[in-house]
C-alpha cells in the first residue's frame, strides 16, 4: 500500500470551493424563507412545522446520497455526479421560491430546494476524506468552514444592500419583495457556478487507485445487530404512548410528527433485528447506525442539543427580530420589513465571525484541547443567544451574534475532528450521512415542539425560541465533556492550523 499524495493549498480550494455555492443558497434559505412565508399568509406558529421539509429530507436523502456515492464510479467521477445533479435542482429551486404563488408552493420547493441541497452537500463531506490524507483532513474541513462563513455573510447581507442601493424592501400584500427576489437570483448563479468550478477543475481517484492507499483499509467488525429489538421496542412503546396522549388531550398536530418518529424508528430497529446480512440498502444504513463506533454515540449528544438551537435560531431569529425590537408582526409594513433585513444582518454577522473563527479555533485547541474549546465556543454561542432576551437596542445584537459565531465555527469542525479517526475509511460517505441523522433529528424536535412550546409558555413570542436555544448550546457544551479526545490531538490541531 501507499500513501496517498498530499494536495497544494490551491487544489484543496479548487475542491472545496463548491461549498461557498452551496452555502450561499443554503443561507439565503435560513435567512429568508421565514419571510416569505410569512409574506404568504403564514402565522408565526405555523413556521416550524412548515420547515419540516429542510430536516426531514436531510434525514433521508444525506445517508442514501452517502451510501449510493460510495458505490459509484463512471466518467464523471465517485462524488462529482451527485454535486453536479444537486446544484442544477438547487438552482432552479432558487429561481422558483421568491415567485411563489401560496404558501403550500413554497413549502414545497423549500422541500426541493433542501432535497437538492443535501444531494450536494453530503458527498462534498465525503469527498475530503476520499481526496486528502489523514493529515491534510483537518485543513480541508477548515477550508470547507471559510467557504461556508463567506458564502453565508454574503448571501444573509444581500436583501439589506439590495434595499441600500435602492431596490425595494416593501411589496403588496402577498408579493415577496424584489430585493429578496433579486438575493435569489444572484443565489442561484453562484451556486451553479460555484460547484461548476470544484467539479471542472478537481479529479478523483477511481476506486482500484483509492483501495491501493493506505488508509483505504480499515478493519471494521460487523455490527451484532440481534439486540436492535430493544431500543426498537423502546422507541415504539414512546410513540405509541405520545400518540394516545395526543389523541386525548387534543394536543397540537405537530406533536404527530414527533410520535410518528419514534414509532417508526422502533419498527426499523425491531425489522433490523430479524434481518440477514443481505437484505438492501435499509438494512445497510440501520445496521450501521445501530453499530456505530463509541465516539461517535458520544457526539451524537453534543450534535443533537447544538443543532436544535441553530435551527431554532434560524427559524425564529426574523420573526423575533420584527416582532421583538422593530414592534410589527404586519408583512406589509415598513418596519416588519426593516426589522427582518436587520435579521439578515445578523445572520450574515454570525458567519462572518465564523470565518475569524474558524482561524483562530485552531490556537485554542493547542491550548485547551478539542473538547473544552468546543465548550467554551458553544458556551459563547448559547449566552449570545440568551442575551436577546436582555437587550433592548437591537444595534447591540450584532454583539450577541460574536458569540454564536464562534459556537457555529466550532460546530462545523470539531466535531469532525473529534469523530475522524474513529470512522472506517472504506465507509466514509455512509458514515457521514448517518451522523447527518444527529444534525436531523434535533431540527425534526424543534420543527415538532417549538411551536408548542411558544404557544402555550410565551404567548406567541418568538424571542423565546431563540432563548430555548441559547440553553440548548449551554447543555450541549456539557455533553462535550463525555467525548474522548482523538489520540493525535496535537497533530490534528497543527494541521488545521
């Protein structure tokens, strides 16, 4: 066996500049589609569940895209096919949101647009570990965090400039503004020519070539899946007794969700126990959830209380803003409209601080080790959060978002670090799909109880999402201390810097 070769600086930005396209998108999304909705007729309860379709297919399109890309390999390459086919959807998505003419539109090109999003994105996770060796990995995941950081400053600041250089911020009852419509537009051009990059100007090495290297190999015993049938039996007995609960106290329909999901991953659990080896692509994906390395069970905690709080942010954050410190819930107003482009602002602040961050995140390692940085940036990003409920100017939120912005620069690395050398390589994009279920599963909870939690404790209020959130950050910040560190600590954190 080999090693594999290492990259230059300017081949591993070639392959990861497609990631600045697809954050683009992905933030003009979580910045916007709230308003839109909104615009459409949505009230403020309704949002949660009408974001259901972002998680939902992320929790099935990310491990199939993983599995499938694995296994492929024609003249277009192993990864390169599925970012090629999910920029083109995207792309038109991007173009189709701002048009919508009702809100079950909307809905479900956010649906699409999320779908296409994901078929992208979770082969460019993959694609680091097909590319570079162990040492270079840290520094490609580094990499992917700028792109990320600029691509979102960029894309959640749009519709504000737009409105400065003279588009219009307000439209007729039902009509998305043009400078979010415009912001669209512009999303959907560098997405598309954003991923055409990374696809014309990388290679990939075909599947004999990267079984000939040296951590192409990595022993793996099979998961003993007989006991499956008991967090299957677990999960079932919870969905049914949520169910019956529903039912008789009339409780809100969200809650379905919530109840329909534990039940079924009891069934999958409880079928995955009476399975062979040889049963399919669903067995596949269930067997290895089910036998996933130690670690990786560990992070799931820190995902899964980090995530709920990003996706409550983002869903709640332009609501919150307009209702909370401009004083209007009304779309068509001038203020509503000032006070959800501010939102932008801030969103594309956090991101900017993420790309700062995601530079200076690798001295702090050096000094504290991966897991208390991890706290302590999760820990900056919770009190952030919680401090909206203090702050009366909201000038002074862009303070709040320092904070989370160090919070989100650490989620989309650390946790990478800490889980790479606990991951078999032949399974890499498999792997990360299935740790994308811990990114899902708390964004299918928050679109599930969010909207009750803010009917029936805080009168409609979004402001206290975003608080729920900041503690959600503060717990997961204490998971963090049940992981064990990588045994290359030093290394991982010299070759990210």
């Amino acid at each position: 066996m080999t090693r594999k070769p290492e990259l230059s600086f300017w081949q591993i930005w070639n392959m990861c500049f497609g990631f600045l396209g697809i954050q683009f998108g992905f933030a003009l999304q979580n910045a916007n589609v709230s308003r839109i909705f909104q615009t459409l007729g949505a009230n403020v309860d309704q949002i949660p569940v009408l974001w259901i379709a972002a998680p939902f297919t992320g929790l099935i399109v990310q491990p199939l895209i993983g599995y499938c890309s694995d296994r492929t390999w024609n003249r277009f390459g192993r990864r390169r096919p599925y970012f090629f086919a999910g920029a083109v959807l995207a792309t038109l998505a991007l173009l189709a949101m701002p048009n919508s003419p009702a809100l079950w539109i909307a809905a479900g090109l956010l649906w699409i647009m999320d779908a296409s999003f994901n078929v992208s994105m979770e082969p460019f996770r993959a694609f680091v570990g097909d590319q570079l060796p162990p040492r270079q990995r840290p520094l490609g995941y580094a990499m992917q965090s700028v792109f990320i950081g600029v691509g979102a400053v960029v894309a959640s600041f749009l519709p504000w400039l737009l409105t400065r250089c003279g588009v219009a911020n307000t439209a007729p009852a039902g009509t998305v503004p043009h400078s979010v419509m415009y912001s669209f537009y512009a999303g959907a051009a560098v997405l598309l020519g954003a991923m055409l990059w990374t696809i014309l100007s990388t290679r990939e090495y075909p599947p004999e070539q990267l079984e000939s290297f040296a951590d192409g190999h990595v022993a793996e015993e099979p998961a003993d899946v007989a006991g499956a049938w008991k967090p299957g039996a677990l999960f079932l007995l919870l969905g049914v007794v949520l169910l019956a609960l529903i039912r008789h106290y009339a409780l809100r329909e969200e809650l379905y969700l919530l109840a329909g999901g534990l039940a079924g991953a009891g069934v999958l659990f409880t079928w995955l126990a009476h399975t062979t080896r040889r049963q399919g692509v669903l067995r596949q994906i269930m067997g290895d959830l089910y036998g996933m390395p130690r670690a990786m069970r560990r992070l799931n905690w820190v995902q899964f209380f980090s995530w709920f709080a990003m996706f409550a942010m983002w869903i709640n954050t332009t609501p919150a803003v307009a209702g909370h410190f401009y004083g209007s819930t009304d779309t068509t107003s001038v203020a509503y409209n000032e006070g959800a482009n501010w939102a932008g602002v801030l969103m594309g602040t956090y991101n900017g601080v993420g790309v700062l961050a995601a530079i200076l995140i690798p001295l702090l390692v050096r000094a504290c080790g991966l897991r208390w940085s991890h706290l302590i940036n999760l820990w900056l990003g919770g009190l952030g959060l919680l401090s909206f409920l203090f702050i009366r100017d909201p000038h002074w939120l862009v303070a709040s978002m320092v904070g989370v912005g160090f919070a989100w620069a650490s989620i989309l690395s650390l946790p990478y670090a800490m889980l790479s050398d606990n991951l078999p390589a032949a399974k890499m994009g498999i792997y990360m799909g299935i740790f994308n279920f811990f990114i899902v599963i708390p964004q299918l909870m928050a679109a599930s109880v969010l909207g009750v939690l803010l009917k029936w404790f805080f009168h409609d209020q979004p402001v206290w999402a975003l608080a729920l959130g900041g503690a959600s950050l503060l717990l997961a910040g204490l998971c963090t201390l049940r992981v064990q560190e990588p045994r290359a600590v030093a290394a991982a954190a010299d070759a990210t810097a």
